[in-house]
C-alpha cells in the first residue's frame, strides 16, 4: 500500500511523523511524502528535538530516533510536490499535526484542503492526528460542508493546548497558539453535531510502542483520529489494521 503524508517545509511535530512512518514501513507499506514545492526534505519543529523549555517538553528519544532514521530515507529527502498531485492514486492518507508558525503553510492551503477533499471522497482509509484533524475539518465536499461534518473524531484537546500555552507563553509567546481559536473550537465548529467531538480522558502520560493504556483514538469508518504525540503509537496501529 502507498501512504501519502502531506508535510510544511519547517515545523511538524517530531512524534507525529516518524512513529507512524516507523510503523507503516515496518508492515511492508510505502510513505509517500509531499511538500507545496517538493523536492527539498522538510524539517520537523527543532524545539520537540531539543527540548522545548530547559531541555524538556520534547519528543521522547525513541521517536527522534526513528526521524533521524527516516530523514535518510529517499523518499525523505525528495518529497514530491503537492501542486497538482493526483491524491486518489494513493491507498491512504495521514495527516500529521505540529503547533509551531511553520505549520500555517500546510494547515492553511486551499489548494492542499481541495487534494483532501478529492481523496475523502474515495472512501480510503484517512487518519489525522491533533492538528491535523483540522486541515481536514477545513477540507469541504462538494456541498461545501466539511467532510468531517458527519463524523465521529477527536483533536488536540484544548485543555493541552491552553495548558502547553500557559505553561510557556513567558518565554516562547504565542508558540503553542498556532491560530487565536483553539483547535478544538475550530474542529466542533465543523461538525453538524457537538456531540460527535470526543476529548478522551484527561491525559499528559504518553503511551509507548508497548503500552498503550494513556493513549486514545476514534475510529469511525475508514476514518480514525488521535490527540497529541501520546496517541501516536495507537494511532499508527489502528491505521495500519485500516490498511488491511
């Protein structure tokens, strides 16, 4: 199976990426990455891979390790461009989240929402994790609604955010604040009914490759949204089983 795996040029979260690209290689499928331009390798939030303050709040070591091993994969290193890329060729999408300015260039590209639109409509399996449940609540159908308007799904909780902004905001501003609305807002917002939003237990542990009793996801269809890096690991193997 081909997975593409839309990315900014700067500015994704570490975790988010390199844990299900770890895992989707490792069950035998190919991750296609794509850039607005293509060509030259993005680089994920340089914070989550020193430490976001005083050497903490970072990706934990297992996933930096596993995005340095996938920064020398080819495919890496020469994303193809997602200016006019026809999207339903491929098998799946994952859409991987990050909180930092650089990731505005892909949370907000009409271009790339419509690319998202058009494989919605296949039917194939869509995973999308904290912020990116939001490109996709930013992505319309046909009818203009956003394709999540009838689904079940979960975001970054806006407790983690606000939390992760509070926590911060003397030193680094609005790092955490990637939009004035919170994700959360914005994501309900979409949907045709509050009731469809689901936060999850309130949670800051992090689950683990083996481990997954902190970590939440929601499945719905060929869909199946997750939180924060913490859910990662989940995430990946309920997209994986989607896969087939």
């Amino acid at each position: 199976m081909r997975v593409l795996v839309p990315l900014p040029d700067t500015d994704f979260d570490t975790t988010e990426v390199a844990v299900p690209w770890k895992l989707l290689t490792e069950a035998g499928h190919e991750v296609v990455f794509t850039t607005e331009d293509g060509g030259v390798a993005p680089r994920c939030d340089q914070r989550l891979l020193d430490g976001v303050l005083f050497g903490k709040l970072g990706a934990e070591p297992e996933p930096i390790a596993f995005y340095e091993e996938m920064t020398r994969s080819a495919a890496f290193g020469a994303p193809l461009s997602w200016r006019g890329l026809d999207v339903t060729t491929y098998d799946g999408l994952l859409l991987p989240g990050g909180h930092a300015p650089g990731m505005r260039q892909y949370l907000g590209s009409a271009e790339l929402q419509a690319s998202i639109a058009r494989f919605w409509a296949t039917g194939k399996p869509v995973a999308a994790i904290c912020h990116g449940v939001l490109v996709l609540a930013r992505s319309k159908d046909a009818d203009g609604r956003s394709v999540l308007a009838e689904r079940r799904t979960t975001c970054l909780p806006k407790y983690l955010e606000r939390s992760g902004y509070l926590l911060t905001a003397w030193k680094l501003g609005k790092y955490y604040r990637t939009y004035p609305e919170y994700v959360e807002d914005e994501v309900v917002a979409n949907l045709a009914n509050p009731a469809q939003f689901e936060r999850g237990p309130r949670e800051t542990t992090r689950g683990t490759r083996t481990d997954h009793t902190h970590a939440f996801v929601v499945e719905d269809g060929n869909y199946v949204s997750a939180r924060w890096p913490g859910d990662a690991y989940l995430f990946a193997e309920k997209f994986i089983a989607l896969l087939g």
